[in-house]
C-alpha cells in the first residue's frame, strides 16, 4: 500500500511503501543537521543508503544542494527515482543503484566534487534487533557493515570534507572508535531523546583530517524513532 505524505515545507511530497521501509523521525532530525552548517560552495553530497529519498530530497528541496543518492535496494532506488520526479528535483539529484562499496572502486562519483556524505544507515548486527520483512537491508547489516559504512564515507572525502550520520546511542563508542580510524575526526555530537526518556539516537558531524576535539548536546525530537 502506498502513500503521499506532505513533508510540510517547500511543496516537499514523498510516496511511501507501507510493506516497506518508512521514514522516521531520525531522518528529518539528520537532514535538518546537514542544513544547520554554513554551505558556501554548494558541494556534491553523497547520501549512503538513500532508501526512498527522503534525506535527498530534504537537502536539495530546501537548499539546492546536489546529491548523489546510493542504494542497493532495486526497489528502493526506483521508489527513490519516483519521488525525486514527484518533487521536479531531477537536476538536483541522481540515483545509483549499487553497493555503497562499489562506489569507489568503480568511480561512480566523481570523488574531487564530494564536499559532504551524510548517511542514516543500518542500525542493528545481523542477529540483533526486530526483523522486518520488506525492510532488512534498511535496518540489519545485510549488505554493509558499520566499519565498511565509515570506510566508504572517508573515502569519499577529501581534507575538510563532512561526514553527517544518526545512529543508535548503544553503538556509539564502536561507531566514534571507527571514525577515528579511518581519519574522520567527531567534532559534534547531539544525544536525541523523546521528552522524559533516555537518548535512544545520536547525530554526528565528523570532519576528514580534522584536528582532536568534540563538542556533546542534547536535543528533544519529538517521537524520536528509527523509522519503520
């Protein structure tokens, strides 16, 4: 069963899969995060594991920004393709359905462009968490693991370059040790948590080459969830 929720800004529209997977809120809290940062350039930003779009239209919907969307899901990557037509956005963004791995090594992105990779990725380990059929590459390291995703992600940057990510509090320290192995510096961490609740999820920017030094907040984000 699909459907056509209104993303309330800009006209913004995206068709849904209700046997599929759905956005949630750590979709929106991690795109708003990209757009808090100043953008001079205008750099190309790779969304990993793009699903149906949803960070990707975000970005270039409220800010122009050119994204090259990444999925491995053929359903996905065409349901990606339909909402980016829905939202007359396709010179903005491109779908490439692959394996995050592939992007690289195969040069499907033009890698001296890349100022920002942004990724709201699997959360759980094979074996872990609830097992939603329709929706196992979205939620379990089926195809990708947390270490090949940050691996990925610095390859595609150049010094300087951004690396934005939400992802469950419970992996943090596996997910910041990492980063900093593979020479993506945390540098903001924000803890989102429903109100009177523990955080469940993190977002954080980490900065390719950059120098020791993170700052930690807290942000209220109302139903605070891992999408469905």
């Amino acid at each position: 069963m699909e459907r056509i929720d209104d993303l309330g800004i800009n006209g913004l529209k995206l068709i849904q899969d209700d046997s599929a997977f759905c956005f949630g809120t750590d979709s929106v809290e991690l795109a708003n995060f990209v757009l808090e940062w100043k953008i001079d350039k205008h750099p190309h930003v790779v969304d990993l594991g793009a699903g149906n779009g949803i960070i990707s239209v975000l970005l270039a919907g409220k800010k122009g920004l050119r994204v090259s969307a990444i999925e491995i899901d053929e359903a996905a990557a065409r349901l990606c393709q339909r909402n980016i037509e829905l939202n007359n956005l396709g010179h903005l963004i491109d779908v490439v359905h692959c394996p995050m791995q592939d992007i690289v090594k195969k040069k499907l992105v033009d890698t001296d462009k890349v100022g920002i990779v942004v990724s709201n990725p699997p959360y759980f380990k094979l074996g872990a968490g609830e097992l939603k059929i329709g929706a196992e590459l979205a939620r379990h390291e089926v195809a990708i693991t947390q270490r090949e995703l940050v691996q990925t992600a610095a390859s595609l940057l150049s010094t300087g370059g951004k690396f934005f990510v939400v992802y469950p509090v419970d992996r943090m320290a596996e997910f910041l040790y990492n980063c900093k192995d593979a020479r993506l510096e945390p540098k903001e961490i924000v803890l989102l948590n429903a109100p009177n609740k523990p955080p469940v999820l993190f977002l954080l920017k980490a900065i390719k080459d950059a120098k020791g030094g993170a700052w930690v907040s807290m942000r209220y984000a109302r139903n605070c969830g891992m999408g469905e």
